[in-house]
C-alpha cells in the first residue's frame, strides 16, 4: 500500500513511518524540518521537504496517488497557541485543510488525522473521558484539533473516509527536548544533564501517558481496520507530574529535587482517557506501562548524549 505521512520526519510521526515501512508500505513523507529531523526518516521512504500550507502539496499527493494518508504535522505547543492563536490556526487548520483537500483531488480514500485526547475534552467531567465526553477545549490549540475533527466529517461527505485519533499525552525516544517538547522528554534531558528541572504549578496535575510505538501500532490498526471517527489512544492511567518526575528521576540517576514555578495559562488539570472504544474495533491496547516506557526514553536520551 502507498501511504504519505505528513509531520513524518518529527517524533510520532518517523515511529509511525518505520512501523509502515515495517508493514511493507511504500511510504512518502512530507516535513518542512521546522521540528522534524532528517535522520529520523527511515531511509527505505521518500522525503520531501514542504510546508503542509504550501499549494505544491496538491501536486506531491497527485504525482504519488497515496491510498492512505497520516496527517501527523502540526503545532503541538499549547503554551504557543496561547501567544499565538493565529499562527496556531494557520498550521493545524489551514494546512489540514489543505492536505484533506489533496488527498480527494489525488483520489486517496482514506485519512488518519492525529487529533489530542486531552486537548479537545477541556476539563474534564468524568475520568477516564470517552468519546462521548463534552470537547470544550481551554486553548487554542485544543480548538484547532477539534476544529480538524470537524473538516475531517465534512470531507467524509465527499467520501474520504477519515479517523481522528485523540492521542493522549505521548512520549518515547526521538522526542524533542527543546521547543514543543513534553515533560518526559525535557525532564529526561535535564536531569541527566545534572540540571534541575522546574514544575509548573503543584505538579499535582495529571495525564495520561502513552508509549509512542503504542500510538504508532494504533494508527496501523485503524488503517486496518478501516474504521472511522474519533478514537481516544491512551492508556486509562492517571499520573501526576510529581510522580512522574520521581520515575525519571530514578531512571535518571537524579538526586536533586525540582523546583516549583508558576502554573501555565491554558493547562487543563486532570486528563486521561479511555481507550476501550478503540480496543473493541480494532483489539489495539497499550502494551508497553510507563515504568517500561519510561527506561526505554530515558535509556534513549542518556545514549543520545554519549
């Protein structure tokens, strides 16, 4: 089958393109390098470095005809939408839009679109949140994804079949450390650097945290599988940053203690959703428990460094 990922040269994105090309896959990706590495691109697929707003796209998803597209590129920073909801909107609704709009006109059928599990839900009413909870999203961020889900129903009407994956809070190697990283992935840096990391708020806030080449075998069972709609990936499990930052730092070898600074505007307090919808149509779960997980990412930077 040929798929095209775009965002495929970033952190879920390059998983997602070695688990394709793993499946025997013709894989295409599109990555402008604004966060994505080169290196993380599995050399048995083609890169083409583009902007998802660009209006090539068209002719890139023409020339390939993919049967299958992964939308993974976006603006994932929350604290970013927040300074800048207009740039937010340009990437993750704009240029979504754009890619939906090439994959009908290239005759594609199908689109899988990496939507957030805890961002579209907002504060949540009951834990873990279904598909069924109220999207009441608290940033702009949340708000674009949403809004994708939404371009993503219109566009089923001119029969491209989509499914939007609300992720939860995903982590594993390759993540970014810097820029629109995550906690495990900034906190495995600096801890094994020696630094002291800073928690914002009482870390008492929670998130469901999701293995990364667990999110990658849900993108392939929904391939699969041929479903549609919006489908929570994550694991059910709650874990405070408080928590969280003692499990890396045992992993890290870490002896000091972080430090508390002021919480951040357009951060829920709880997340953590239910996956069973998922589980029941494809038989996907997460298999890998953040204490594994965990060793892995950190064993992943700590020989990134050496």
């Amino acid at each position: 089958m040929k798929s095209l990922v775009t965002g495929g040269a970033g952190f879920i994105g390059s998983h997602l393109v070695d688990r394709l090309v793993m499946e025997g896959h013709e894989v295409m990706v599109l990555d402008n390098l604004s966060h994505g590495r080169r290196a993380n691109v599995n050399k048995a697929a083609r890169f083409v470095k583009l902007d998802i707003r660009s209006p090539k796209v068209d002719a890139q998803l023409r020339k390939f005809r993919p049967q299958a597209v992964f939308h993974m590129a976006a603006q994932m920073e929350v604290r970013k939408s927040v300074e800048n909801p207009m740039f937010d909107a340009e990437i993750n609704i704009l240029g979504l839009v754009n890619v939906l709009k090439a994959a009908v006109g290239a005759g594609c059928p199908r689109v899988l679109f990496a939507s957030s599990g805890g961002a579209v839900y907002g504060e949540q009413e009951a834990f873990p949140a279904t598909e069924a909870h109220p999207t009441r999203p608290l940033s702009p961020y949340g708000v674009t994804k949403r809004a994708g889900e939404l371009y993503c129903d219109y566009f089923a009407t001119l029969g491209l079949k989509c499914a939007s994956m609300r992720l939860a809070n995903v982590y594993g190697p390759r993540q970014d450390p810097h820029g629109e990283a995550g906690v495990v992935a900034i906190f495995s840096e600096m801890m094994l650097s020696g630094k002291t990391p800073t928690i914002n708020g009482t870390g008492k806030q929670t998130r469901d945290y999701v293995f990364v080449e667990d999110v990658a075998d849900a993108f392939i069972a929904a391939l699969t599988r041929g479903i549609e709609g919006p489908y929570n990936v994550g694991t059910g499990v709650e874990t405070d940053v408080n928590a969280l930052s003692a499990l890396i730092a045992a992993k890290a070898g870490f002896t000091g203690s972080p430090v508390h600074g002021p919480a951040k505007e357009g951060e829920q307090m709880r997340s953590v959703i239910s996956a069973s919808r998922l589980t029941q149509a494809t038989d996907w779960e997460a298999v890998t428990n953040l204490d594994e997980g965990l060793e892995r990412t950190v064993a992943w930077f700590r020989g990134k460094r050496r």
